[in-house]
C-alpha cells in the first residue's frame, strides 16, 4: 500500500474513532431519571428551536424520563404547540394542561420548565405572508391552567424554571398578575433585542415594522444603521445605537465571582437574543443584563424610568429551587446529533463555536448548558439527600 493512501486511511479511521469512543463514554454513564414537564407554545417549525437546546442538555448530561428511563424527545416530550407532518398542510394539535389533571402533574414530575408561552401568530404559521408586528393568534400566552401548574409544583418545593416573555403580551393581565406575585417579579414590561445592523436593509437588520412605528412616535426618520438594541412597550420604542447611546451594542450577561463559581458559568457573556426586563424584588440575583451606555444612553432610559442594569437570573431565596430567566435563553440552533457524545463541548470546541464574541454559539456552550446542567445536577443531588 503507497504511504499517502496509508496515512489517509489512518486518519479516517482516526476521525471516525474519536466519535464511537465519545458515544460510548456516554452511553456507558450512569443515567439521572427525572421527570420533567416542558411547555413550549412557540413551535413554528419542526426544528422546535425554543425547547431544543433544553432537551439537548437532558440528553448529553444523561438525564432520562424517571419510569420509561430513555432520553427525552425534542418531538415528543413537551406540551405546547405541535406541528404535524406534512408540514406544507399546515396541521397542528395542541396539548395543554387540563385541569382535573395537574396534580397528578405535580405529584408525579421534578420539575417545571416553561421554554417559551408567546405562542404562533398567523404570519409565522404562513409562509409568504407580510411580516407584521402582531398577527392574528392561532395560539399562546400563559392560561390559567399553566400558573395553576406552575402554583402546584412550587407548593411541593420542586424544581420550577420559568422563562423570558412569560408576563407580557399575549398572556391576559390577570395571569400576569398572578404570575408575577407567585414568582415575586414585577415585569416593566419592556421587551429588548440586539441587532447587529439596525438597517432595515440588512439580512441583520430590524423588521419594516419598526421604522413605522418610530416615525409615529418621534416624527421623525429612521435613519439608524449601526449595531444596535431596540427596546419595545406596547406601542412605545427606544433605539439605543453603537456609537451614540451605546459604547457596544451586544448586551452583557455578568455573574458575580461566588454565583459564576457555583452554576460554572463565565463572569461576562454576549447575549444576541430578546428580552424582557424585570423587578427582581426580594428575589437572588444570580446574573445580570448590562447595556453598555453613554450618558446620552443614560438619559434616554432614565426618561423611561429604566436603567441599564437589570436581572438576567434570578433565584428564588428561600427554599432556592424557583428560577427567571428573563431572556430568550432555550432559544439556540445545536446540533442533536452530537447530545449523545460526551464532553463534546471541549472535544468538538472548533465544530460548534468561535472564540469571536459575536458567535451566538457561544452563549450555549459556556452559559446556558452549564447553566441547566448545573440547576439539574445539584436539585437532584438535594433531592436524592448525597
């Protein structure tokens, strides 16, 4: 055999050990059973990205459904919005919580996580159809039935996540109301996102939407075409651009030294996705959203009674196991494939993200998966009494 074709054939082979190795280190590892009920209303597509990345988290840690033992179904193992096959007939179903049914839930699970309650509007159910802020609601916003279950769960001191967008629109003020006094939260109300070109010509760049509803508001034009963050209330918008109301448009999750310590996470993280800003009352603060202003920056949020400071995580204080995630954290495009390889964070870095602050990748790698993995580890640790 000639060497060149030699040492191809070595390193194929080597490249496709690595992987096999990888999986049986996994497959080989003790299994975690807990039983956990997903909510996810936004479900667009079957990529099903705003509870994909949890499951994927369940799956590589090796958490598995406490009685049937087997790894979670991103396709299958969550309430919410459910599109079926074939996706171009536009069919759906859904599953919700009934009533006569939640304490079984309560009783019998470990834990809550609501991914995402806003829900799919006509435009995002239909393709080819105009873009426009709201559209008719096919489905969505937290019911009744879903803070009853989320009441249950924290009567019984089980692990309950709740996650950005849970007050506001579309959920009726009256749960909003009660979500926020069972959780200690105060919504602002104010929603926020990043945008790496505020543009509107831009793939980047914000929705035709917004430029409208400033001109309305300011009389004046849009004329923005840096980094930015837009922040939203109703039919109010504040533009904070790169440059002028921003020394950096990317938004900062920090944790302080002891908390980054406990949940490994890093101290200062970019965040590209939405969300809301909160009143963390008498709750822990285990991270925080930092706008990075100018005074100018400043003295805009200050006429609307917000600064540029506010909860990212926050923490139940007395029993600890009651969480808010007040960004769009589960929303994140990972590859499945690679949930049952172990520690494919570190083997497979190069493959799944950059060194560059501006990889969204990042932000699930080195925050939200040891972020979870952490949240889960250590409450069924307290749970199990070790």
């Amino acid at each position: 055999m000639k060497k060149p074709l030699l040492i191809t054939l070595i390193i194929l082979a080597v490249l496709l050990l690595i992987p096999a190795v990888s999986f049986i280190r996994w497959a080989f590892q003790e299994k975690k059973p807990i039983d956990v009920v997903i909510l996810d209303k936004t479900v667009p597509t079957l990529e099903r990205l705003n509870h994909r990345s949890f499951i994927y988290v369940l799956t590589n840690e090796r958490f598995v459904r406490g009685e049937k033992g087997g790894s979670y179904s991103v396709a299958k193992d969550y309430y919410g919005f459910i599109p079926l096959r074939p996706v171009r007939e536009k069919q759906f179903r859904k599953r919700d919580f009934r009533l006569t049914e939640l304490i079984d839930l309560a009783e019998n699970n470990d834990a809550l996580y609501f991914t995402d309650t806003y829900g799919v509007f006509f435009n995002d159910w239909y393709q080819g159809i105009k873009k426009a802020r709201r559209s008719r609601k096919l489905y969505g916003g937290l019911n009744n039935n879903d803070y009853l279950l989320m009441s249950e769960m924290k009567k019984r001191d089980k692990l309950v996540i709740v996650e950005y967008n849970t007050f506001d629109y579309p959920t009726a003020d009256l749960e909003r109301f009660k979500t926020e006094e069972l959780l200690g939260i105060s919504s602002k109300g104010w929603m926020g996102q990043y945008y790496a070109s505020l543009d509107t010509v831009s793939p980047q760049g914000v929705p035709d939407w917004m430029p409208a509803l400033y001109r309305k508001q300011y009389r004046e034009p849009w004329i923005f075409t840096k980094p930015g963050v837009v922040l939203l209330k109703e039919n109010s918008i504040i533009v904070l651009e790169e440059g002028k109301q921003l020394t950096s448009a990317m938004p900062v999750i920090t944790t302080g030294e002891s908390n980054a310590s406990q949940f490994n996470i890093p101290q200062e993280m970019g965040f590209t996705n939405s969300f809301d800003i909160i009143d963390a009352g008498q709750n822990n603060v285990v991270s925080e959203f930092v706008l990075k202003t100018t005074p100018a920056g400043d003295t805009l949020l200050a006429e609307n009674d917000l600064i540029a400071v506010f909860p990212a995580v926050i923490q139940e204080p007395m029993v600890k196991r009651t969480y808010y995630f007040s960004g769009d954290f589960a929303n994140n495009n990972v590859p499945m494939w690679t949930a049952r390889l172990k520690d494919i964070s570190k083997s497979g870095k190069a493959l799944l993200y950059s060194d560059n602050e501006n990889d969204p990748g990042r932000f699930f790698w080195l925050y939200y998966k040891p972020l979870i993995a952490n949240i889960f580890s250590a409450y069924q640790a307290e749970v199990e009494g070790k």
